[in-house]
C-alpha cells in the first residue's frame, strides 16, 4: 500500500490552479490515472473526499458556485515540503 502522502502530494501539485487551489475531481482523476491501484478503503475510509478530509496536510474550503451550491477545493498546507501548492517559499 503506497503512503497516502507519496500519491497526493505530486496529485495536488499537479492539478492546482493559479489561486493554490483544486477541485477534488482533478485531483481525483490524476491519481486514478498515476496509481490505479489506490483505494481510499485501504486507508479506512469508504469514500476519496473524506480520506483527503481528514490530513492534516490538506486544507479544505468551500467555494461558492454560479448557481450558489457550495463545492470543496483542496489544497497542501504550507508545512508540506516548506511549499504551498507549488510555490517555493
């Protein structure tokens, strides 16, 4: 079983936008395609979002859509590897 680091780490940095932020379905789709073995209930938990809602190096918010739903963006703490999303320190 790969650590959930090692696969959301490179997933995030990959998938976030200008703002330091992704939609948890890009992120989704880039570890699908990286690591097709992964398995959030490998880890104890039966869905995706919730696993990545419970690291503490992940930070969660939620944004407001055009029609007034609100939907989670993720994305890394600074503490990670001294980066946040991307950019270095």
């Amino acid at each position: 079983m790969p650590d959930i680091e090692e696969v959301l780490v490179p997933a995030l940095l990959a998938t976030v936008r200008d703002e330091g932020w992704a939609p948890p379905s890009t992120v989704g789709a880039y570890v699908v395609n990286n690591h097709p073995s992964f398995d959030s209930r490998n880890y104890g938990f039966s869905r995706r979002g919730m696993l990545v809602g419970s690291l503490d190096f992940v930070e969660v918010k939620g944004v407001t859509g055009p029609d007034g739903s609100s939907h989670p963006w993720v994305s890394l703490r600074e503490q990670v590897s001294g980066e946040r999303a991307g950019c270095a320190e």
